[in-house]
C-alpha cells in the first residue's frame, strides 16, 4: 500500500472529524477514528500513532500540500476548525494532482471500448474536458449542461461516505413549506440526480416511509455513529424508481398507463428521445403525429414535462391528468388575459 495513500485517506478522515460541529475531538478521538477509518477501508488493522496523527494535523495546517487548514485547539484540548465552512476537499488542485488525473482520464480512455464500461463515455468526455480547459486557460472542447448557482453539491461527497459505510446522518434541512431548518438522523441509502438537482433517498429515525431531500435545502451534515445505522429493506431501490418521471414518489403509488398525442413537429423528437424508459408508441398519425404510452407515477415532474411542450402535446389518459393538465393551462392563460386586460385599461385611461 501506497505511503502517500494512506496519508491522503488520514488526512480525509481528520477532515470529515473537524467538519462535524456537534462534536468535539480531542487527539485520542481522532486516533481511533483514523485508526477505524483505516481497518474499515484497507484492512490495516495494527492503529496508528500518536505521532503520525500530530505530523498529519501540523502538515494539513502548512502549505505544502496546499491546504493552509485553518486548525485550532480549543480548551487545550479540542481540535476543530476556526472556519466552520472549511474543507480540504475545498482546496485547488496541484498541478502533481491534475497531471495523475490526466494519466488516469488516459487508463479510463483505453478500458472505454470494453462493453463493460459503454456506461462511462459521457463520464470520461466530462473528465477530459474539464482537465483540458483547466490547463489551457478555459478553452473547452465539450460544453456539458451545468447550473453555476446550484447549491448543494458540497454534500455528495459526504453523503456519498456514509451510504457506502452505512454511517446515520444528522441533517438540518429547510423544505421549501418550513419556516425553519430542522435537525433529523436520517439512514442514507441512495443518492439520485435528476435534471443538475440532486437527491438524498433516505429513512427518517423511527420513520417507516422512504424520504426525498433535495440536497440543495440541505443547511448541515453531521456522521452519527454507525452502530445506530438502520439498512432499507424491502423493493430495491434500484427499481423504486423505474416508473417514475423524477423524484416524487411515495411507496404506496403506483404507475398508471399514460397516453400522449404528440404533433407532427414535435414526434421525432419524443421518438428519439423518449419521455421514459417504458414508451411505446402506439399509433402513427396520417397528420403525421403519433399516440405513444408510458407507464409511470402521476407527479409533479411528469407534469412539468408535459407542459414543456406547450401546446404540441395532448394528454388522452388517465382523465384526472388529463383535468390537471388543462386546469394548469387554463391558469395559465388567464395570466396573459389579464396582462392584456391592464393594458386595455391603461389605453382607455389615457384616452
């Protein structure tokens, strides 16, 4: 085992401690959970030294490995950070850093034509492309689909620890009807993307029900310990998601047969790029439209994307979607007419 890995996976674990604000380390804790953190990962199993953990602490606190922590003792007996927000995961990456990324992009290239990586194309053009424009002052190649302002995406690589560990997580979330962030443990167990959003598949503490948080509304995350860790069983969460458009779904729905008529301009479109994985399509229109089904859950996000086609797209089935979709337009268009109302009015004003 690498000397340079084992310092990099200490120095994450030091990191992950003096994130957690609800806690507080003293050298001895960190010991032990570096030494746990080591066992758990690699299988060492003969601990870690008083010594190594200082080295560590003093190194992540110079600059030499670009890091600058701003690490302090509190009480004399405490460590944490002095700025709460700070992470070394937040830190720029060397050039030594960029330059292994590059040979590993290469080795990822090469494995690329074997059908067992046909899933990792798009993964390793991003890579690329990032690496690229990095080391040529911005110039891309490839532009993919991002949202600068989305927040949240600090806690993937968190949450994505405790569900591979099975650690209990404690969440100050903020929904969007809560006046207040609240504190809850929750059990991790899938992180889902949809559309640049991110998404937590969790359990509540003593909850019965699976629970979509947004990570985006997500204010603090903190490891609880893992004893306490409660593993989902039941319909795998793999296929919990196979009939629905989105993330919105609770265990009781169920998928409804949906029928689209979509327009002559808008057909190929919906061919090539299907509204989800189980569309058929039914009927070819002569006018040139075409009738297609789709087994999913009645939710928001179907909704939304079927006002995304404006007017080109016709709901046929069930009706209570059909009844939603119109009213949603209906709404819709009374905004305008009342647009143009105030403008009649403010002609006859003047007049």
């Amino acid at each position: 085992m690498s000397a340079n890995k084992l310092a990099l996976i200490r120095y994450k674990i030091i990191d992950q401690c003096l994130r957690q604000k609800h806690r507080k380390w003293t050298l001895e804790d960190l010991i032990e959970k570096v030494s746990q953190g080591l066992y758990e990962l690699e299988g060492i199993n003969n601990g870690i030294s008083k010594r190594t953990i200082q080295g560590d602490i003093q190194l992540m606190r110079s600059n030499k490995l670009g890091y600058n922590a701003p690490i302090v003792v509190r009480e004399r007996r405490y460590y944490s950070y002095e700025d709460p927000k700070y992470s070394i995961s937040n830190s720029p990456i060397s050039i030594v850093d960029m330059e292994k990324m590059k040979d590993a992009v290469d080795v990822l290239k090469h494995l690329n034509g074997f059908s067992f990586f046909d899933e990792m194309s798009d993964m390793i053009v991003r890579l690329e492309s990032h690496l690229f424009s990095s080391s040529t002052n911005g110039k891309s190649i490839v532009q993919m689909e991002g949202n600068p302002l989305l927040k949240g995406l600090k806690w993937i690589s968190p949450i994505y620890h405790a569900i591979k560990e099975e650690i209990p997580l404690l969440i100050k979330y903020k929904s969007f009807r809560s006046q207040q962030a609240i504190e809850k443990i929750y059990y991790p167990y899938l992180l889902k993307e949809f559309r640049n959003r991110w998404f937590l598949i969790s359990k509540q503490k003593n909850g019965s029900t699976i629970i979509t948080l947004a990570l985006d509304r997500i204010e603090e995350i903190d490891e609880m310990s893992k004893s306490g860790f409660m593993p989902h069983v039941g319909v795998s969460l793999d296929k919990y998601f196979e009939d629905v458009i989105g993330v919105t779904k609770s265990e009781r729905d169920r998928a409804n047969k949906v029928l689209l008529q979509i327009d002559k301009s808008n057909a190929p479109y919906v061919e090539t790029k299907p509204l989800h994985s189980s569309q058929q399509i039914l009927n070819k229109n002569e006018d040139g439209s075409i009738i297609i089904r789709i087994d999913v859950i009645l939710n928001l996000e179907l909704e939304r994307e079927i006002l995304g086609f404006g007017e080109c797209i016709k709901v046929l089935a069930p009706l209570s979607l059909q009844k939603r979709i119109q009213y949603r337009h209906f709404k819709a268009l009374n905004k305008y007419v009342e647009i143009a109302y105030k403008k009649v009015e403010k002609k006859d004003d003047k007049n």
